[in-house]
C-alpha cells in the first residue's frame, strides 16, 4: 500500500499535485492556484495601509528595527527578565543594540526595570491602555508585518537613506 504526491509547475508556474494511493488505485490530478496569482494577492495584501493606531503606535514606540525585535520578543515572553546580553542572543542582534532598545522601550514606559547585578526588563506596559494599544500593535504586526517595517523604515532620517543609496549598484546610463 503506497500513497504519493508530486507537485508539479507548468508553464504559467501553476502547481499541480498529483496523488496516488494503490489502495484504492487512484490517480488524481489537482491544480492549485498560480504561483503569480498568489504573489499578486500577497502584494495587494500589503498594500492597504495599517489601521491609524498601528501607525501612531510604530512612530511613537519604535526608532529603529532592532526596537521592534526587542518588543516582539519581550511581548512573547511576556513574564520573562531579560537583561541586554540573553536579548541580543535572542533577536540576533548585538549587545549594545540590545541594550539600547530595551533602555528606549522602558523609557517609552513598555518594559518594567529591575536592578540586581545587571539591569533587567521585562514585558509591562505601565497603563492598561498602553497595555491593550501594544496588544492591538502586535495583532497586526502578525498579521502583516511588512507594512509595520516599512513605517520603521519610512520614518528613518533622510541622511541614512541617502548613505544606504550610496551603495547601490547603479548603470552607468542611470546616473
């Protein structure tokens, strides 16, 4: 008795899995959805802009991307300490960006602090309210989490973009 699938792509990068079980001796081809049309609905999924408390909360709360990684994090865990050494390990990040991120998002009044042989932090936004905006921030970032980046980055000062664009490799009719 054997049962198997292959998944097969035709010229228009539609998949079509064919099965078969020699229990039941059937064969039978499935054609699933267009690799291009799936592509277009994530695209036009990203294309609608996050709702306005999204976008007030991601320019209120993050400065850079690594502040968005330290908060996912912390919220994941929410009863977890961490301290700016087991959160780089985390995120992948270094320890001073670590650090850095988890000072801003307890100054922002997300992250409780407490002080023993190192600073630690932890998950806790000070007001209930601050507590059900990051809750309603992570909804979303879960569910389309493209567009959270892309206000991170969007709000980036021009002087780093510029610096980022230097490096591109450009034509030499593009110039």
């Amino acid at each position: 008795m054997g049962i198997w699938h292959v998944d097969l792509f035709d010229s228009d990068e539609c998949s079509v899995t064919l099965s078969w079980s020699s229990r039941d001796s059937i064969f039978s081809p499935v054609r699933r959805g267009c690799a291009r049309d799936r592509a277009t609905d994530r695209i036009q999924g990203f294309m609608a802009s996050p709702p306005a408390p999204v976008i007030h909360f991601t320019r209120t709360h993050f400065s850079c991307i690594e502040d968005l990684q330290v908060f996912v994090a912390s919220l994941d865990n929410r009863e977890r300490w961490w301290d700016a050494v087991s959160m780089a390990r985390e995120v992948g990040i270094g320890e001073s960006a670590a650090r850095q991120s988890l000072d801003r998002l307890a100054r922002r009044n997300l992250l409780d602090i407490r002080v023993t042989g190192d600073v630690r932090y932890r998950f806790r936004p000070g007001t209930p309210d601050l507590d059900a905006q990051a809750a309603a921030f992570a909804a979303a970032y879960r569910k389309n989490p493209v567009d959270v980046v892309r206000l991170i980055v969007g709000s980036l000062p021009n002087s780093l973009r510029d610096f980022a664009d230097a490096f591109r490799i450009r034509r030499d009719d593009d110039r």
